[in-house]
C-alpha cells in the first residue's frame, strides 16, 4: 500500500509527540485533562498504603497525582496545589493535607479527610513556572 508522504509524516509524529508517562502505572489510576487542555493528570486514592476506588468518609487518605505537560512533555511541574470542596454545601475540607512532590511530575497530598457523604470536587492546581492550570474531578461519596 501506498501512503501519502503528507499523511505519514503527520502519523509518525503523532506517534512520536506521545510521551509513554501518559499511559497509567495500572488500572487503579484514574485520568483528566486539566481545563485549558495543558496537562494530562493521572490519580489515584490510597488508604494505608493500599489503592482504593473511593476513599471513605471519615477515614485520612492519600491522593497521589502524575501530571505530564501535552504542550511540552519535557516541561516539569514546579508546584502543584491540591484542595478538595463541597459546592452544595459551601464548605472544603475541615484539614489541610501536606502537599509534596516527587520527580517527574508526580506529588501527593497526605491527610486528606472527606468528612460527610455526598459530592466532592478535587482541584489541582499545576504551575510549570510561568502559568498556574487547573485539573479537577468529582468524587460522590454515599
């Protein structure tokens, strides 16, 4: 088969532009897009040192982020904020869990503590030095 030398090139290079830490370490990592599309950020929820689908109410967890820059895969992540609220209710968490992060665009956020059923909107603000993008996800607790 003949391929267009136009369409090969634009194949080769999506193939290669892909970077391999976009695809999760395994299937108990979850994936978003941050909202302006910069960052592909991967998560998971820990409960003493094991991964979990949902953390549960009233009980400390880890969540661990992976975050990779899609406008620039080399780009790495100077800072990352990470808060978690209740927009119904008007209200965050009553604890502020100790950000760190780790090389390669990896951090966590130890003592998170959903204190009441419902839904949870999970920001995390990712600074590659020069703007600050948002990435967020809900997590409905029952």
């Amino acid at each position: 088969m003949i391929v267009p030398l136009a369409l090969a090139v634009l194949t080769f290079g999506l193939v290669q532009s892909t970077p391999p830490a976009l695809a999760p370490p395994d299937a108990s990592w979850k994936h978003v897009t941050s909202n302006d599309g910069s960052w592909s950020v991967h998560w998971r929820v820990v409960i003493d040192g094991a991964a979990v689908d949902l953390p549960l109410v009233r009980k400390r967890f880890t969540l661990e982020v992976r975050a990779v820059s899609l406008r620039d895969p080399a780009l790495p992540l100077r800072g990352m904020l990470i808060d978690a609220q209740m927009p119904e209710h008007g209200h965050g968490m009553n604890v502020a869990p100790m950000v760190t992060i780790a090389a390669a665009g990896s951090g966590s956020a130890e003592g998170m503590l959903f204190h009441m059923s419902g839904r949870w909107e999970v920001d995390v603000d990712l600074d590659d030095g020069i703007t600050v993008e948002r990435a967020q996800w809900n997590i409905v607790l029952p």
